[in-house]
C-alpha cells in the first residue's frame, strides 16, 4: 500500500489535536473521574483507573504523584489533583 500525504486540511487537524493535547487529556480524566464515582463493579473500576494511569503519563503528570494516586485510588484525591492540573493550564 503506497503512502499517502496528507492535504493541507488534515495536517491542520492533527497539528491542532496535538497542540490541544493537554486540554484533551484533562477533559479525558475528567470524564473518567465521574465514570469512577458512578463504578459499582470492581472490573469496571479497574479499567478505569487503567485508563487514568494512561492519560496521566500522556498528560507527563510527575510520577510521584501518579504513583500517590494510583496507590490510593481515592476518586476524591485524583478530583482535586485534576482542579490544580485545570488551574495550571489556563
């Protein structure tokens, strides 16, 4: 399959996505973090939590802190920690 460029329309999208990226990770936890106070199954969670672990290293959150948040996988501790991240961007 030869290689296709890219027009000018789609670099633009991905340059934006990219650019955007941290604002799109926080929305991401944000979302996972209501998903967390929703979880009733244990499986369930685990995924979730997953799925913070995920966006937290893309966001390059320092590792202490996600290890504090992992370990404990307190909602209430990632909600706050998401409001300082929230703060710091804008």
């Amino acid at each position: 399959m030869a290689k296709k460029s890219l027009s000018t329309y789609e670099r633009g999208v991905i340059s934006r996505y990219y650019k955007n990226l941290d604002e799109i990770m926080l929305s991401k936890i944000s979302g996972l973090v209501t998903e967390l106070y929703l979880a009733k199954n244990t499986e369930k969670e685990r995924q979730l939590w997953s799925r913070v672990h995920k966006a937290m290293k893309r966001l390059k959150i320092k590792p202490a802190i996600i290890d504090h948040i992992m370990e404990s996988k307190d909602v209430e501790i990632l909600a706050k920690n998401l409001q300082d991240w929230f703060s710091e961007k804008r």
